[in-house]
C-alpha cells in the first residue's frame, strides 16, 4: 500500500448514536423539533431586538450575535446529524468533515468570547451606570464583536489545519455525532501529543481566559449589588444580569471539563452527549432564557403581540 493510501482518508464513517432503527427514527423526530424549535426561537429574538427601538441597546447588540451563533453552530452539526440517522451509509467526504470541524470549533469559540464582552457589559452596566452609554459606544461594541468573531474563527482554522495534516492511515471510523476535534485527532496513526498540547492552549486562551474575565466581570458585579442599600435596588440590578449567569453557566462548564484535559476527559459516550447539549440544548434553551427572565424582551414580545393582534382586526373588519 502507496503512502498516499496510508495517509489520504477521502471519507470518515460517523457512528452516531444509535444502531437501532425505531431509536434512530424517534431521534430523528426529537431531534429535528428541536432544531426547528431553536431556529425559529433565536430568529424571532433577532426580529425582535431589531424591531422595537426600546432594545437597541449595547446588551441587544450581543444578544442579536450570540443569536446568530447559536443558530450558525446548531445549523454546523444537526443536519448532517439528521441525515446519518436515517441513513444506513454514515459517510462524510473529508473536505465535508474539515468544513463541519471549523464551522462548529470556530462558532463554539466565538460564543465564549462573546459571554465574556457580555459579561463586561454587564460590569459597566451595574458598577458604572452613569457612564455607560459613554463607555459602551457604537465603535467599542462593535470592534468587540469583530473580535469574538475573528478570535473564534482564527483558532479554528490553526486547530483544523494541524488535525487534518495528521496521517489517518487506514482509519475512518468517528466514534462521535459530528467530526469532532477530539474524535477525530483519536484517529492518527502518530503520536499526538503536539496536538493534544495545542488543544490544551487553545482550551486556555478561548475557554480559560474569557471565563476568568467573566469571573471578575461578576466579582465586581456582585460586590457592587451588595452595597446598594435597598433591596428593590439590589434585586433590579441582579436581574440585569440574571439571564447572562444563567447562559455563562450553561456554556462554560461542560467545554472547560472537555477541553482543558484532552486525555482524562470525559468518556466517548460522554463527549457525544456534551457535543448534543451544545449542539441542540443549549441553542435552544438561550432565547427562552433571555425571553422569560427578562422584563425588557417580555415588554418587546407585549407590544409585538399586541400590534399583530390590532393588524388582523383590521384585516378581519
């Protein structure tokens, strides 16, 4: 066998979830709810924020890209998923699989830049309130959100380059639900310790750094809500950042437990359940969550409700 044939994969075998066919098809189902669910939940919030004046805000301008990830990253994994859970043949083209592992790699690590820019809104937000709309500007939230998106996508295409620049030799058998970091450096045929440390930096300054700074961000936050003397004061100031801990929350623990320790991490069935909480929950759950703990949305989604409700009176009359 040519040494291209050891080192030329030209398609991985996804392995999935399961090889039984009614648990495939009720999967499929739930599945396919929920992505329909989390698409048409984060384009509504998107449609909102941009339709009602009172939430062009700096805190809406994050939400509206946070949206915008989340159904980016869903859309990177769930329908490809989707499709090998019908299928018999669970093949994906390398250049496919390479593609798959940059969308969902680059939008994973732009959503935990953007919790942190979040995060020191919210800072600016209760410890400095006065200043804040001087401090959060247009120029500033922009070039923020320029730099989650161009972080994300630069440590994406270096991790991608150096995964499929390993020899895979003969093996193609993804042990996962999508071509997944991990799963997919577990197929060389070399030692990958080099990749392994790679994984570990890029862990450290996408996942560590920007949840430190959330740390610190709710440190000062929380120490500022203690000295307001009333408690309406302190409960408002709380709730204005309720709905973002609860997102930091959800995001943060499961990718630092996966990435940090790429060799005592979680097990494979483990990874392919982070990997599906990431991919279909946590997408789904984060409209809902910034929809029903937070007074402004509910007012937003209010008021929406009420002009639709007077159009079709009128189309009615």
């Amino acid at each position: 066998m040519g040494t291209d044939n050891q080192t030329w994969v030209r398609e991985f075998i996804l392995l999935g979830l399961s090889s039984g066919w009614d648990t495939r098809v009720s999967l499929f189902v739930l599945f396919s709810i929920t992505y329909l669910v989390t698409v048409l939940g984060n384009f509504l919030i998107v449609l909102l924020i941009r339709l009602d004046s009172r939430l062009h805000t700096p805190m809406y301008f994050f939400l509206t890209n946070l949206s915008v990830v989340d159904v980016s990253y869903a859309t990177s994994i769930v329908p490809q998923m989707l499709v090998h859970l019908l299928a018999e043949h669970k093949a994906i083209p390398h250049v496919s699989c390479a593609a798959q592992l940059f969308f969902s790699l680059g939008l994973g690590g732009i959503e935990f830049v953007l919790l942190a820019v979040m995060a020191y809104d919210r800072y600016v937000a209760v410890c400095d309130p006065l200043r804040y709309s001087v401090v959060m500007h247009g120029g500033l939230c922009n070039r923020l959100a320029v730099t989650s998106w161009v972080s994300g996508s630069v440590n994406s295409l270096m991790q991608t380059a150096i995964t499929f620049q390993l020899p895979m030799c003969t093996h193609k058998l993804i042990d996962h639900i999508s071509c997944e970091l991990l799963a997919v450096v577990r197929l060389a045929c070399v030692d990958t310790s080099s990749n392994e440390i790679a994984i570990m930096v890029s862990s450290i300054v996408l996942l560590m750094t920007p949840f430190c700074l959330v740390l610190l961000s709710y440190v000062q936050i929380i120490s500022t809500i203690l000295k307001i003397q009333s408690t309406e004061g302190r409960k408002k100031a709380f709730q204005t950042c309720a709905s973002h801990l609860t997102v930091v929350v959800l995001c943060y623990g499961m990718a630092i437990v996966t990435y940090i320790q790429p060799r005592s991490g979680p097990s494979v069935l483990q990874e392919k359940l982070i990997s599906l909480f990431y991919a279909i929950l946590t997408p789904m759950l984060n409209p809902m969550i910034y929809s029903l703990r937070n007074k402004e949305v509910k007012g937003a989604w209010q008021k929406l409700l009420r002009k639709l409700s007077g159009f079709t009176s009128k189309l009615a009359i």
